[in-house]
C-alpha cells in the first residue's frame, strides 16, 4: 500500500510575485519528491492576478480540516503590508489565526511572514522578513523577534525567508531536513544553483555590498571576480577586460567600492571559504586551494583580517 503523501498548501493573494510562487513551486514538484508530496494552490478567491500581470485561476479554497502532516507556504505579495485591510488579506488573516497552529510547517515567503505575524502566530518566536519590510513586520508583530541580518530563520516549525530567491534557500534546506541532502542537492544541480546558502547569512550578502555605485566597468570586475575567485587574478588582466590601464582601474576600484583590487578579491576569497567551510567536508588546505591560497596559513591570515575567530572555529562552530 503506498504510503500517503504530505499535503503542502500554498497561499496565493492578489499581486503575489510570481518568483515567490514559482521558486518553492519548482522545488516541491520536483520528480525527486513526486511520490512524497502534493501540492495545493489555495486562496479566498478562485482567481487572481499577479503582479507581474499574469493571471492564476482554479485556485482552492482554503482548507479547514489540517491534517497532522500538513504544510502550509505563506506566498509573498507586492507591498503586503499595506494591503491588510482587503477582503481577501483579512479573510487569510482569520482563518490563519483559527488554523495556522495546526499545521506541523508553516513558512513564511519574503513578505508572506507579515501574514503569519498579523495572525499571532510569530508571538516569542524568531522571524525574518525582506529587509524593507522588518520595521513593519516589528510594528505588526511586536512580541515576535525579528532578525534583520540573515536570508532565512528556523524557529521550531516556524520558518521564514528575507526575499524571493531566499525562499529558494530556505525550501532546499527543508528538502535537506526532511528527504535528505543528496535529494536537495540533486534538486540544486538541476536548477543551476551552484551555491546554496545557510540560513546565517546576511540579506545583503559579500556578492552585493560594495555595488551602490555607476561605474560600469568596476561592475564588470567585481563580476569576474565573482564569478571565480579562486582564479588567480592579476590587476593587467582585469585592467584589460575593461579596457583600462591598470593605474586607472586601481584608482576608479578604490573610488567606487572603497577596497584596492586585491582586498576586494581577498575578501571574496575569504567569502567563497566560508561558503566551502559550510557546504562541504574539504579539509582546509583543499578550500584554500579552491579558493586561490598557497596554503591554509595564507587562508588564516585572510580570515582573520575580514572575519572574526579563524577557519577551524566558524566549522566548528556550524555543528
């Protein structure tokens, strides 16, 4: 007799951002997990449309018979804070406050969580939101903790994510909890997703600080350099994809971001270490290899210049 499959409901309002929708979408039908799970697109109006413009039909009801397995997928919207007061937000709103603490998961996607905090389900638990939205969600959900620096929060059965492709994070780490990491990764190979990332990492990663600026041609390097730190990058090669000598992409580099070239690709170095030191079981002179290293002591130093503590402690750190 085949075993019965875990119901994981999804809420969609009025402008729901499709990527919100699409990313814990791609990852739950995956062919991986077919035999594990069902999904259910609910809504207190069979149609809607999303903010991009498309427009979603033959949406369920809202179920009110949870069973002891079930997950529920709070989807994110365009601005919801200010969209409270609609019939459809204050109708979801209600039944999450009779039925939201029956389901064994609940997971708030990028501006989702604001739902599960106006229904009282976030009192004394720790959350996050997109970084825009964490003054509102505070003001909303007072007794709840709200964590501004991290992509995604695990507080017991409460989940939530920062942003739209957070959700993406945070839905592979669930698949790793609960079908295993080879099935989360099997299932981040076939998206492309090289890297995934933990739940302690700031929203606003190494990969996008330092970018607040409109040279283009300093976009263009941190590009390359992000693309493969552990290259070994030399200032006339870089100077030379821009089409600029290399005194004047030192001066235009320290300019925009603040760093000369070669702290700006230590750090990213130390970043990719880090991600490495998280991700795999490599010792530390095979990450300091990957990473574009002599040796670990080089890797030491780095770390040590940009983070606190050393390379040994963070791993020991993320058992």
């Amino acid at each position: 007799m085949q075993a019965k499959r875990r119901r994981i409901y999804m809420l969609v309002l009025p402008r729901v951002h499709i990527l919100d929708l699409a990313a814990p979408a791609q990852i739950f039908a995956h062919p991986k997990l077919e035999d594990e799970l069902e999904l259910h697109y609910i809504s207190p109006c069979p149609e809607v449309s999303s903010k991009q413009g498309l427009h979603l039909a033959q949406l369920e009801p809202l179920p009110h018979n949870i069973e002891p397995d079930d997950w529920l997928l709070l989807i994110g919207t365009s601005r919801l804070d200010r969209h409270l007061h609609e019939a459809a937000y204050q109708q979801s709103i209600n039944w999450l406050s009779t039925v939201g603490a029956d389901f064994a998961l609940l997971a708030g996607i990028c501006s989702g969580t604001i739902l599960a905090g106006k229904a009282g389900l976030l009192d004394g638990r720790r959350c996050t939101t997109h970084h825009d939205l964490t003054h509102s969600l505070g003001q909303i959900a007072p007794r709840a903790q709200v964590q501004e620096d991290c992509i995604f929060v695990a507080d017991e059965n409460i989940w939530t994510s920062a942003g739209i492709t957070t959700g993406l994070d945070l839905c592979l780490q669930l698949v790793a909890e609960h079908w295993g990491q080879d099935s989360a990764l099997e299932i981040a190979r076939e998206m492309v997703l090289y890297q995934r990332r933990s739940g302690n990492e700031p929203q606003l990663s190494f990969w996008l600080q330092h970018r607040n600026h409109t040279q283009s041609r300093i976009h263009k390097v941190q590009d390359l350099i992000m693309q493969a730190p552990g290259q070994d990058w030399k200032i006339a090669q870089l100077a030379e994809e821009v089409f600029l000598s290399e005194r004047h992409l030192r001066r235009l580099f320290t300019e925009a971001t603040g760093f000369s070239v070669q702290q700006y690709l230590q750090q990213a170095r130390v970043e990719l270490a880090r991600q490495l030191l998280e991700q795999t079981s490599f010792s530390l002179d095979a990450i300091a290899e990957r990473c574009g290293f002599a040796a670990e002591r080089s890797l030491r130093r780095a770390w040590e210049q940009w983070r606190e503590g050393t390379p040994s402690r963070y791993r020991k750190g993320l058992g």
